[in-house]
C-alpha cells in the first residue's frame, strides 16, 4: 500500500485539521524547526477512518527489529481493536510527530507508554462519545474489534468510524489510565510481524527502490585515506562520455547519469590528486595511542575505600582488555534520493532518525523545517550507524544543482570507508579478594569506548569506574583516525566484555564454580532468576573452571533488561578456530509485547555478538581503510551458527523493556569464558581470531 493509498483507505486525509506536522500548507506554517518532546494531542498518533481502520503514525522507523508490529500491538491493545485493523506508518516527517531517533531499544520502554496513553485516551473519549449516542453509561459499554455495543443487548453498537465520520476527535480526557497486564489480549501473544509478507515476497520498498521520474544516479569522488586533502581534480574525461553530468560543489565532485553502472564508470575517468593523510596509526599502534591521547578520565562512580581495603586484600588480579574497531556492515548501504519541488525538498533516505536528518538538512541548507519533508522507507539494518545520514545531505546537494531528483546510493567500498565505526577502546580491570573469597575492591578504567555498563552489578564494597573519551564524541581531535559512533549497545560491549571476563579470572582464582561465584555477589532477584533459570536450561554442572568442557558464562543489567548466558564451544588447537556449538539466554525483559519478535532480537544479537567476538576487525594503516568488502571483513557464516535457545522470563510486575540489544552485551565475555574453559588460556582481546588463540596457547 502506498502512503496516499493508506491516508485514503484510513480516512487520514479528511483528519489532519489540527495535525501538528500536516501536508496542508495552512498547517504547513504552524511547523517548527525543532520539536523537543512527543506531542501531548493523541490525535497526533491515531486517526481512525470511516470505515474503523487506525491510522497509526510514529516517527520511530522499521529497519528490521519488528518496530512495525509491537507499536501496532501496543495501540490495537489500548484501543480494543484487532491488529489487522491498524496501518502503521513510520518516519514520514510532515506526517508523524516528532522523534528522537530509532536507535537504544527506546521504541518499546521509551515511546512504546507515550503510544499507550494516546491509545487508552483515545478509547475513553471513543466510549464516552458512544454513551452518548446510544443513551448508555459508559460503565455499562464494551469494546470489541473497534465496536462499541452495551454489556446487557449486543444489538445496540456503534463502530469507531460511525462516531468519528472521518472528523477530527476534539475532545480530551485527563488522567486515562492505560490497561493493567492482567486484561492484556493481544500484547504477549505470538502474532505475524506486519512487515512480514512483503520482505519475503519482495514487495518492501527500500530507499533505492524510489526513482521519482527524471532521477539521475550520482557517484561521488572520495579520498584515498582519511584526513587525505584534495588538491585537483580534472573532469574533461568524464564529461565527455553520453549522458553524464559532473557537478563540482566545493569539497563534492559527482559524476551523474540515469544509470547508476554510468555515473560509476564516469567516475572512474575523473582524474584527481590528494595531499596524503597526516595520520599515522595502524591496529599495531592504535591502543597506545589512545591512552596517550584520550581527555582526563572523569570518574562515574565510586563506593567505599579503596585504599583502607588494600589491608583486607589477599590476592589482587588485573588485566587490560583490548577492542579494536569494527563496522556496522549492515546490508543496506545508506542511500538517499533528494528531490526540489517549488523551494521544497523532499528526502528519502535510510536513516535511523528522520527528524535529526531534516534538522541537518535544514541547517546545512540554510532552509526552515516547513520547507524540509524526510521519508524513510523501510532500513535495511542500522545497529546505529544510520543516525546522522550525510548521503541525504550529499543528494540534495546536488539534487538543487542538477535541476532534478538525484539518487545517492554508497557502493560496499563507500560503506566500509565512511562508516562510523564501533571505536576501538581499552579497558583496564583491577580487583581484589578478601581470605574467604570475595571481592573486596574493584577499579574499572575505559579509554575511548565510552560509559555504558562500565559501572558493576556486583555487590562489592570498594568502588571506582572512570572513563576517558567516548563514541559519542567530544574526544581531543586525532584520538581516533576516522569517525566512531553508536554500534548496537555502544560501549557496553566493550565493558561488559572485561568485566565478566574479570569475573572468570576471579572466580578461578578463588578456586569456586564461575556460577556460584557470581551468584555469590549478586543481589538483584531478577538477576538472579535469570542466572539460575539459564544454569537449569543449559544443564550447568557447577566446577570450578577451568574444566575443559568448553562451558561459559556472562551476565549483564543492561538498561534494565537482565540477561545471563551461557554457551558451549569446541577449540581446534592445531587451527585455532572456535566452534561455537550452543548458546543459551535466558532474558528479563519485563512485559514481553511480542515474543516471536523478541526472540528474533535476541537470535540476531548472538550472530552479530559472535561477529564481535571472533571475526570482526576493521583493518587500517595511514588513514587508509583496507577492508573495502566481504572478501576481507568476515561476517559469521551460516555454517559457523550455533544451536540457539532463547528464554524469555514472563515478568508482569515490570515495564516493557527494551530487547533489541541487551543479548549482545554478553557475548565476548561469553565466548571468552567458554574459551578459557576449554583451553585454559585467557584471551584479553577481541576478535578472537584463531591467530590470537595460537598467540595465546604458545604463551
């Protein structure tokens, strides 16, 4: 269904009197260029046609996670109506309120309650006007399927779309409470994602998939390297081939054609020189450097005495773990589509934040928000690193010179070079055991990977965590080589990876089972259930490690979401390679909305967790980026997928939480621990690679 086809078949077009971001050029003028929080207007979420179809508009986007369905089952549960009755549509700016951005697992614990309170309110004034109409009270009415008919005679009803006639709902109710979990109908049943049908018959339009009539392809000249500066270029070549058009914008030189195989042909005739990059660094040299580069540390947390604990201090133990830099890789590359039309630009761009990007677009072109509409189709992948979207700035650019719709779409090279990388870090441990065995002090030290989950879970009496610099900027300029940003859980990767391989390291010095261990520090009950709900699924049998079995564990609160994880692996000491044969998760999410979804969520993030862990690795030397494709920069493959069970913890009494990226934190201290299990040797960096695992038994 197109987006006229669904304002037409929801009865959307005749509703937008007040809308607060409307295509009607009266209501065009009440836009403002920034919109700092959710409106408080239900209207601005729902509209219900005639015919009792819900118009549901989020500026949240789809790329992937099941937004599309949850939401939807959010609003049809609040409002008493079944899920097929809901259309959603995602991330159109002049059509959908204001959003932040898809990105933090915020769609669910965040937006998904601002959602509810529209639906329930909604619903209210919907019975409230249908007492009315039918002469009932409104304690003596039920809802079903968007109809509206009294508890004692089923005959007396009247539809949604009967009481709204395609107008809009004026009136407001104050302090609606949304539905208790117990009267849940539709929220935590297994249900097909909306989105579904169209991905696996091809019908799902992405952004490359929009060519508005007259659109030209642009390929992009881009340095050698990093920091590379441009100092001439010649165009003569290129502009003599049929059909092509070169644009010189400033620092943007394009080659465009109707083709896009044209324009990168042109592309390749464009002659042009470059001052070398200043930059220096290689993965050889990059953990040096960011220590001596990264800002002051500042400290985020500290507990007890450190120095007074030194006394009951029996064994210290202190490791440094090293991250290097890895892609977002998502299967999509960014792509935009720019088009000018009587002083407005429309974008259509792959983006994790539609709002962010007219922002930028607005700014960047000196325009106001009216003036600015971004659409985002559905995203193939982000994992967060489809925020900020220069390609939608890049296409307008040069859509405004070209006269006409200009398509930027980054090839595989271009994706790999521009990309915001997960930023390489290092994360230093210190902790001490008292004579029975417990933790007494702990320090934690991140440099440049940034501040989630640096802090512990455990309940140990002397505390410090410290981080200097972070992926989301404000680093002394050089500290890291190419742009860094959000990689799906950012930082907490990282930190959690040291932080439960630490575990391990102290568990075995103690001489107690890795389980028990935590166990024995753990004082969140959820935690705890969730621990020893995995334990019973996994069939742990509790030694002190390590055993030679191949067992790991990890655990981590993140944002809330409790997960414990364990996994068997398989090492081949002569190659070094690691089998990963079984993961088990057991998952605290609080109110689950959609299962099926979560547990994909979950799925997908052991695959990219034992992407981080064993495989993923961006190599560079001199500002140069050397893995330019899949041939270099290895993914898991199917044949390397272990067995994957995932355990969603029913838990009513809490909130929904967010599920898109609180698996994946565990995962390179999971697979680290089951190594160390198997082989007895600890590995301080990731990836895992076999020649690192070789490095580390010949050790």
């Amino acid at each position: 269904m197109n987006r006229r086809t669904f304002l037409q078949t929801t009865g959307a077009v005749g509703l937008f009197v007040s809308f607060p971001i409307s295509l009607r050029s009266q209501e065009s003028e009440k836009i403002p260029s920034e919109v700092p929080e959710y409106p408080k207007d239900f209207n601005a979420y729902l509209k219900i046609g005639p015919d009792g179809r819900v118009g549901c508009f989020v500026g949240k986007i789809e790329m992937g996670q099941g937004n599309m369905t949850a939401l939807a089952m959010l609003a049809a549960e609040e409002l008493n109506v079944s899920l097929d009755q809901v259309d959603m549509l995602m991330g159109d700016t002049d059509l959908c309120p204001w959003d932040g951005g898809t990105w933090g697992s915020l769609s669910i614990w965040q937006f998904g309650p601002v959602l509810r309170g529209a639906a329930a309110e909604t619903k209210a004034v919907l019975v409230q006007m249908a007492s009315e109409k039918l002469g009932i009270a409104a304690e003596r009415l039920q809802v079903k399927d968007g109809v509206v008919s009294s508890l004692g005679d089923a005959s007396r009803k009247v539809t949604y779309g009967e009481l709204v006639q395609g107008k809009q709902i004026e009136r407001h109710l104050k302090d609606v409470k949304v539905k208790p979990v117990a009267e849940f109908t539709l929220v935590g049943k297994e249900v097909p994602r909306k989105d579904g049908r169209l991905k696996v018959t091809g019908g799902a339009k992405y952004t490359a998939d929009i060519v508005p009539e007259g659109t030209l392809h642009a390929a992009i000249l881009r340095p050698p390297a990093h920091g590379a500066k441009l100092l001439s270029v010649d165009v003569s070549a290129a502009e003599k081939l049929p059909g092509v058009r070169v644009i010189q914008a400033g620092d943007l030189v394009a080659a465009l054609h109707a083709r896009s195989d044209q324009a990168r042909e042109a592309l390749g005739r464009i002659k042009a020189t470059f001052q070398p990059s200043p930059s220096a660094l290689s993965n050889g040299t990059i953990f040096e450097h960011l220590l001596k580069a990264a800002p002051p540390a500042k400290q985020l947390a500290a507990k007890g005495d450190l120095k007074a604990s030194e006394a009951a201090t029996i064994h210290k133990v202190e490791a440094t773990y090293l991250d290097n830099y890895i892609a977002h890789a998502p299967m999509e590359p960014h792509a935009a589509v720019a088009r000018w039309d009587k002083g407005k630009l429309t974008v259509w761009a792959s983006t994790q934040a539609p709002f962010l990007l007219r922002s930028i677009l607005t700014k960047a072109l000196g325009l106001t928000a009216r003036n600015v509409r971004v659409i985002t189709p559905f995203v193939g992948g982000g994992f967060g690193g489809k925020g900020m979207a220069p390609q939608g700035v890049e296409a307008a650019r040069l859509a405004k010179v070209a006269g006409c719709p200009v398509a930027v779409v980054w090839d595989r090279r271009e994706e790999f070079f521009l990309d915001t990388f997960r930023p390489a870090g290092v994360v230093k441990v210190r902790a001490g055991l008292d004579q029975g065995g417990r933790i007494v002090t702990w320090e934690h030290h991140a440099t440049g990977v940034g501040e989630s989950e640096a802090e512990t879970m455990y309940d140990i009496p002397h505390q410090r965590i410290t981080s200097a610099g972070s992926w989301m900027g404000g680093n002394p300029a050089g500290m890291h080589p190419f742009g860094v940003g959000a990689w799906r859980a950012p930082a907490a990767n990282s930190n959690v990876f040291a932080k439960e391989s630490h575990m391990d390291v102290l568990a075995a010095k103690a001489g107690v089972d890795p389980v028990a261990f935590r166990l024995s520090h753990l004082k969140e009950p959820r935690m705890i259930v969730a621990l020893e709900t995995v334990e019973k699924a996994f069939g742990w049998t509790r030694k002190p490690g390590p055993t030679g079995r191949g067992f790991g564990v990890a655990c981590a609160n993140h944002r809330d979401t409790m997960v414990a994880a364990m996994a068997e692996v398989a090492v081949d000491k002569k190659t070094g390679v690691v089998k990963v044969k079984r993961v088990v998760l057991a998952q605290d999410m609080g109110v689950v909305v959609h299962p099926d979804g979560a547990r994909q969520q979950v799925e997908g993030c052991v695959v990219m967790g034992l992407g981080y862990s064993l495989l993923e690795e961006i190599r560079f030397k001199n500002g140069q980026v050397l893995d330019e494709n899949f041939d270099t920069y290895q993914l898991p493959r199917f044949s390397q997928m272990p067995t994957i069970e995932t355990i969603l913890i029913p838990n009513p009494n809490v909130p929904a939480q967010g599920g898109g990226e609180p698996a994946i934190v565990v995962m390179g201290a999971l697979i680290a621990n089951a190594i160390h299990d198997a082989l007895g040797v600890r590995l301080l960096q990731m990836p895992m690679t076999p020649e690192r695992i070789k490095q580390a038994l010949k050790a």
